[in-house]
C-alpha cells in the first residue's frame, strides 16, 4: 500500500475498527471510518477514496447499498471485505 492513500473502514466493531485505523496510520494512510454503511455512503459523498475495507456484515442489507454506490460511482475502488470473528 502506498502511503498517503486515502482507506474507508467500515466495522461496526469499535475495537477492531480502531486497530485497523492504527495498523493503517502508521503505514502513512490517510484513514476515514464508519460504524454502518449508512455512515460511509456519507464519507464516500464527499471523499475520493482508493479502498474500502468492509466488515462483509456492514455490506449486507442495508449495507448493500454501500457495495452498489461504490459499484455504480466508482468500479475502480477495491473493496476487501472482512469476516470478523
């Protein structure tokens, strides 16, 4: 990864979220995160990012709309999605 890239995280788990941010900080990454897709359809609106890691439970139902979005506005985007324990 190089550094200055712009990541979204989306876990609705406080603690993971905040080690992923850390983990992702010091590798120089300029980290935004959202607890639900609802909250990253809002960062995504605003910011051009260059990755999305995503909680896969934040990306189903209500959060497929978040997949969608990044699908239909920006198919470049990766996304990784997550199965957290």
């Amino acid at each position: 990864m190089n550094a200055h890239e712009r990541v979204l995280i989306v876990e609705r788990d406080a603690a993971l979220r905040l080690r992923l941010e850390t983990w992702l900080r010091a590798e120089r990454c300029d980290v935004r995160a959202a607890a639900s897709g609802a909250g990253a359809l809002g960062l995504l609106a605003h910011v051009p990012f260059d990755l999305v890691i995503a909680d896969a439970g934040a990306a189903t139902g209500a959060g497929h709309d978040l997949l969608r979005h990044i699908r239909d506005r920006r198919p470049d985007v990766p996304v990784i999605l997550i199965c957290p324990p």
